[in-house]
C-alpha cells in the first residue's frame, strides 16, 4: 500500500500517539479502527434517518408492518433448522 499524508490538527495528533501507546497499537491501525467505527457510526445514522423518513409516511408504514406480519408467519411453518 502506497503512503499516503493526512495533515492533523495537534490536538488529534496527540490523541493518535496516546491512543497508540496505551493500545500497543500502531498509530496506523488505531486510526483504522477509528475511521471503521466512523463509517459504522455514518451507516447507522443513514439508517436510522431513513427509517424515520418510512414511519412519517403513513402508507409505507402500514405496508413494513403488513410485510413484517408475513415474515413473522415464516417462524410458525413447522420448518425445523
């Protein structure tokens, strides 16, 4: 993987080089680690934000919810797994 330069600010660099040091971790990965927990955190918001978006919209509510009930009926089909 080639290098690549991120500027930081000095109060986020000196976060990186305490969190690296009390991990043991290089300062690579904790902001690996960081940047996954980051896109996670984006993901789920998006999520949220549209599913709120689905519930203000009265018909397409009703039909999650007829949808769900259909679902719900898979777990009474006698189907062992």
């Amino acid at each position: 993987m080639p290098d690549i330069t991120v500027s930081l600010s000095n109060t986020s660099h000196a976060t990186l080089i305490k969190l690296a040091e009390t991990s043991g971790e290089s300062m690579q990965t904790v902001l690996d680690k960081a940047i996954e927990n980051y896109r996670r955190h984006v993901f789920l918001m998006q999520a949220n934000q549209a599913f709120d978006a689905l519930r203000q919209n009265q018909a397409l509510w009703q039909e999650e919810l007829a949808e769900r009930g259909l679902w719900d009926q898979t777990m009474a089909d006698g189907v062992v797994e």
